[in-house]
C-alpha cells in the first residue's frame, strides 16, 4: 500500500484531541470517516489511527482520531506529517487524486489538432489554481489547469488532452 502526504500537524484544535492540518496538497478533499490516516516524519515510520472527522478550513483540515482525546496527547505529534493510502484519496470534485509526479512526464495533446504540444514538464502551485508547464518548441508553455483548457487526464497512457484558447499559445517563453 502506497501512502501519499496529505499535510501536516501543526497545533490543537479545541479541547477535544483534534487539531489543524496545514500545508496540504491543492485540491485535495477531507478524508470521510473511519478511514485511516498514518502519522509520523515519514511514510515509513508513521503510525496508523482512525480518522473520526475532517473538515475543510481555508489553510488546511480540522481532522481528529479516535485515539486521541485531549490537546495534551498533541504535544509528541506536533510538526508531524499525515498521510493516507493513495486509494483513499480524492479531490474535490470526488475523483482519484492526482499528484505532481502523476502529471509531470505527460503528454499534451491538442484536441483541435490531434497533435502532441509537448511533455509536462513543471508544476506551479498558484493561489487561484496551479499551472501545467509544457516544454512547447524549446519554451515554456504555461497551461492554467481549469476546465477551459484542460480535458481529459489519462495518467495510465501519460497524457493530457488540452484545449487550446485564443491566445494561449503566445505565452511560451
């Protein structure tokens, strides 16, 4: 079973054991219930525990487990990291999570064309959505990931259907 990071333990909650998970991953959606959840530094070395809630906040999740009922059982835990079975993971939307190395190394393909643009090369992580970078012609070709532009994800097959709009093509650098 493969773990994916989805953030990290940054100060209680209420008096209740729960507590803030920040520095998550973008569009990543809250665990439901009962689900497990594996905290430690690494993937390697975490313990598993069974989530009894998560939610949303605008830095991260509010999450709690069942063994943990007091901020005090927090301290030995603080800065640590959560992580969860990749399987268990979903965006918000309901979909399969995707991660930066499901993406980087695709192809994107020009649905008005048919023809390759070019290998996904970089990732950025912007406040209003993140941004697929695509080695177009020797340049960087920046593509906003929003419905718009981006259709269909096949990371089984490596590629990207991509809808080119007016414009788009002249911001390769």
């Amino acid at each position: 079973m493969a773990l994916r990071y989805i953030g990290r333990i940054t100060r209680p909650y209420g008096t209740s054991g729960a507590f803030h998970v920040e520095d998550i991953p973008n569009n990543c959606a809250c665990l439901s219930a009962d689900a497990k959840v594996y905290i430690g530094y690494s993937a390697a070395f975490a313990r598993a525990y069974v989530l009894s809630s998560c939610r949303t906040t605008a830095r991260g999740f509010i999450m709690a487990v069942q063994s943990i009922d007091a901020p005090e059982s927090l301290t030995a835990l603080a800065e640590m990291g959560v992580f969860a079975a990749e399987e268990d993971l979903r965006d918000r939307q309901g979909s399969t999570l995707m991660h930066d190395d499901d993406i980087i190394g695709c192809m994107a393909i020009d649905t008005a064309t048919n023809q390759p643009l070019g290998r996904i090369i970089d990732i950025w992580h912007l406040p209003a959505n993140d941004v697929w970078v695509v080695d177009y012609q020797n340049k960087e070709l920046p593509l906003p990931v929003i419905d718009d532009v981006i259709g269909k994800v096949d990371v089984a097959a490596k590629q990207v259907e991509v809808h080119l709009l007016p414009g788009l093509l002249d911001l390769a650098e």
